[in-house]
C-alpha cells in the first residue's frame, strides 16, 4: 500500500507538468503483485505495474534492463512503448537502465517520447528508428531530462551587458534566459531571409545570483518580457553507447523538419560513445533538426561519437529562389559549455553531396577538440568558440558572434578558413586568433584563397552594429594553395566583403565596424607568393598589419 501511494503522488506531480496523453513523463505506476506488466489505455497514457518483489530484485541488482518491461528486441517489434516504461520506472526510483547488448530495438512512427533521468549505458545494443511514417516528426524519440523545473523571476525588468550579479532568491545555481520580444535581431539576409528573433540571452549564476563572466550577459535589456531560471542538477547524468540507425524520412523536400532523436535538455549531462547512421535518402526528403540535439542546458560533453552528414536537398527560400536546406546531425541551441570531443562521422567530410554536420544558435563556449567533422557553424551568434586539434571539411568554420574564436593544432579544408556568415552581417566583436593550422583552400581545388570570408553592404539592418574581429592574430599558418588559378595572385587575408565600397562614394547606412590590426607570425604558402590584405585595398585600406619576424 506504502509503494502505491509514494506512486500516486509521483504521478500527479508527473501529469500536473504533462497533460497531452503522449507528453514526456506522463506514465501511471503502480506497485501491485503479479508480473511486470506495460499496457497503453485509451488516451495512449502507458501504465506500469511491478510488484513489491520484483522492485526489491531491482533496487538489489542496482538496475533495470528493458527486456524486464518486456522489450522484444528483435528489430521488427516496436519497443517505444516498453522503452518509456523502463525509464518511466526507473526515473521514479533513481535506477541506471542498461540496454541488453544483442538486441535491436525497433522504433516505428508512434509519437512517444522515453524520459531519462537516470544513467544508461545502451551498450552495444542497436536502435532502428524508422522515420517512413510518423505521426509526429518533431517529438524526440529520447529525452534527456531533469525533475527540477524551471520559475519565473519577475522582479528583474532589466540587464546590462557584462551585468555581475542578478538580484533574486535562487535555490542554488541556475541556468537563466532572458526575452526582451520587442526587439528583434539576428534579421537574416540573403535567400532565407526572416525578420529576426527576438533579442535572447541565456547564461549561468550561483546560488547568490553571480554571473559566471565565463559566459557573461552579452546584450543590453532595456526591458524584458521574460526571464526565467531553470536549477541546475550538480550531479553529472551520463548515457554511453548505442548504435542508432535512421531510416530517413521521404517527405517533400521543404522546411519540415524532422527531429527524432536524443536531446539533451539537462545540464551536466556526458555522452559518451554515441554512433548514429542514416539509411535510405533517395533523390528527396525533409530535412533534419539533429540527432544529437542539445538544448537549454550548460556543461554537456559528447564524446568518442560517430555522426553522419545528411543528404542535401534544395528548396524554394523566402526569398523565392531556390535554396539549399541545411540538414543537421548536431544542434546546439540555447546552451553553454558544450564540447566535442574525439567525435567523427560516417561520410567523407569533404563530400559535398552532404550538409555540415553541426548548426547552434544563441550559445555560448562551444568546443571541437579531436574532432573530424565536415563543419563547425554557429548561426545567430556563439560568444566564445574553440576549434583545437581538429579537421574541418568542405563547410570549414562558419560563425558569427563574440569574444574570443581560437583555432588551433587545426587542419581547415573549406573555402576559408572562417567564414563570417553574410546572412547575418559576418560580425564578430572580439579576437580572432589562428594558431599552429594548415589551411588547404577548398580541399585542394585551384582556387584564390582567402582566408577570413564573408560580406556585409553595409545597407541592411540585422538589428545590431556588426564588427569585423577587432584584432586578428594568425600565427604558424601554412596555406596549401600549389594547385591555384592561372591568374592567381596570391593569398588574402580578407575576402571583398563589400564589392561597391571602392571610394569614398560609397556610403554604408548601417556601418560595418572593421578589423583594427592584424598580426601575421610565420606565414607560409606552397605557392610561394606572400599574403596580401585583400582583393579590395580601398574596403581595408586603414587595418593595420604587422608581420613580426
């Protein structure tokens, strides 16, 4: 009787935060005698009985497999349901869940999201999720998850940039993100082009409201529409292993995006292991949010992982021109501290049949270290960015935002070195540092190399000031560049990034803020010919560069 009331007032605290019959959490446990039993009423609530015997057996062996919920694993039988009830049960009494290592566990188009609150080790086991048909394209088919829940702080009506300290009474640290929706920024230009988001800042504090000025308040808030605080779990959750295997969707090529896959909305989470591959892309389909998708959370490391470039399909932008859809393995949105460590993926990461594998936005301290991935991009801004030890492929390093962006012990094999994305003003207010790389332009194709690109008119308005890297520091480059155009002249530093600013009648209504110095150390290119400034002398005629010997 004790199990089963401890149970109910589990439940109603679950079904008060999840009230659509398929919502995260939203299982009824009951502990009564007989065998194991999974059923699914007739609002697809799933329920779960375990015996007071059997939760012993349980708590003893210190974890649950999901063959004990009745998981077939034999690759055809739809085990989501026995999945959900595995975790359901053991989130409720803090058990790690293992996965049996033979298995296969087949996921079909049932919209059900599985809870993990607990360590899982899925092992060598196989998951086959089976995107041909589903009744929700957007549910993950995992959720890393926490029990504490987010609250509002309604008494701070505004932030300042580089703030110190937020005055509120928290329960120990916090993840915070702020909203001001009457102000709109990252408005996107180009073939996609949008109207911007509202103006976003997420960041960390202690349990006295300090600011972690690792990852300090980027933005000035006149005023706020709303700001939350999530409590952070202090202790590491860690999920390893698993082979999963998407069979891809065949939908209409436009911007439907699929996203069944793990998320991770838990700070101080560890994956550890991870292998994803893609089956059946035919010649369309929608595209993809990311396998491994991270989202409003601080301190997550995934390790030792292998992802897998999705195939690239075009569709008609807003603009009304045909555009490429990027389609990702990786996404990062909302986060801090998140790093890639001894990651790679399956297809070639200069393949050009197959999108960048990593898209984030509103970020802040991402690492790649050991990583070969076809690309590192961070869309509406990451403050603080490292690439480290790493090769990137046909994508390169594209990125716009602030603080320090250091690449280092790199091979860079895309058109630049980093491209300072157009669309969203190729801005970056802070320090770009280039240190101990080899650039290899385009892959080795015969092209003039630049090595920092981008664009900016100067006429659109993205809704801030946008800055080119206030000081640019590249030292111990060598550039590849023997295979080049008959007409080369030579490496530049910038690309033209603004085509008609040949004069001084060209007047910019919405000024780009440009690079004050650079400093060039052992440069070195396989040409021969020396490093120049740019196609464009006029655009960058006032950076200073000095070459130390």
């Amino acid at each position: 009787m004790k199990y089963t009331l401890l149970i109910i007032l589990a439940f109603c605290t679950l079904l008060a935060q999840a009230q659509d019959k398929n919502e995260p959490g939203n299982a009824v446990i009951t502990s009564e005698k007989g065998e194991i039993q999974v059923s699914v009423d007739e609002n697809g609530r799933l329920h779960v009985n375990v015996s007071p015997e059997d939760l012993r057996k349980f708590k003893a062996a210190g974890f649950v497999r999901y063959s004990n919920f009745g998981a077939k694993g034999d690759g055809k039988t739809d085990d989501i349901d026995f999945l959900a009830a595995t975790h359901a049960f053991a989130n409720l009494h803090g058990l790690p869940v293992k996965a049996d290592d033979h298995a296969t566990y087949y996921i079909g188009p049932k919209h059900r999201t599985v809870i993990i609150e607990t360590d899982t080790d899925f092992g060598k086991a196989a998951f086959l999720i089976d995107d041909t048909e589903v009744e929700k394209r957007d549910a993950s088919i995992f959720m890393i998850s926490s029990s504490l829940k987010p609250f509002k702080l309604d008494k701070i009506t505004s932030l300042k940039r580089d703030q110190k300290k937020i005055d509120a009474p928290l329960p120990g640290p916090c993840l915070i993100t702020v909203t001001n929706s009457n102000v709109k920024q990252y408005i996107r230009f180009g073939l996609n082009q949008n109207n911007g988001s509202s103006q976003t800042d997420i960041f960390v504090v202690d349990k006295n409201g300090n600011v972690d000025m690792n990852a300090p308040i980027i933005w000035d808030f006149d005023e706020i529409t709303e700001i939350t605080a999530l409590p952070i779990d202090e202790k590491p959750l860690k999920v390893s292993g698993g082979r999963f295997t998407t069979i891809a969707n065949k939908a209409e090529s436009k911007y439907t995006y699929y996203s069944r896959n793990l998320t991770i909305r838990r700070s101080h989470v560890i994956i550890d292991g991870v292998e994803h591959r893609i089956e059946g892309e035919g010649d369309h389909g929608a595209p993809y949010g990311g396998f491994l998708t991270i989202n409003d959370c601080a301190y997550v490391t995934v390790k030792n992982s292998i992802l897998t470039g999705h195939k690239t399909y075009s569709t008609i932008g807003t603009a009304g021109k045909p555009v490429s859809m990027g389609s990702y393995d990786l996404s990062v949105n909302r986060a801090l501290h998140v790093s890639f460590v001894n990651c790679t993926q399956t297809n070639d990461i200069n393949d050009s049949k197959y999108w960048g594998i990593l898209g984030s936005n509103f970020c802040k301290n991402l690492l790649y270290d050991h990583c070969t991935l076809s690309r590192f991009d961070a869309h509406q801004g990451v403050a603080n960015a490292t690439i480290r030890n790493s090769t990137l492929g046909h994508m390169g390093i594209n990125a716009i935002g602030s603080g320090l962006l250091l690449v280092e012990n790199s091979t860079i094999r895309g058109k630049n070195i980093v491209n300072l994305r157009s669309d969203y003003g190729s801005t970056w207010q802070g320090e770009l540092v280039i240190r101990d790389c080899v650039f290899v332009p385009a892959d080795g194709k015969p092209v003039s190399a630049a090595l920092i690109g981008g664009s900016n008119s100067g006429q659109h308005d993205f809704g801030y000031t946008s800055y080119m890297p206030e000081r640019i520091v590249i030292e111990n480059l060598r550039i590849d560049d023997a295979r080049h155009p008959a007409n080369y002249q030579g490496p530049t530093i910038f690309a033209n990034f603004n085509s008609d600013m040949t004069d001084e009648s060209d007047q910019e209504k919405f000024p780009y803020i440009k690079t004050s110095e650079v400093i060039l150390k052992n440069v070195t290119t396989a040409s021969g010919k020396p490093v120049r400034v740019s196609d464009n002398a006029f655009m960058f005629k006032n950076v200073k560069v000095n070459v130390v010997r």
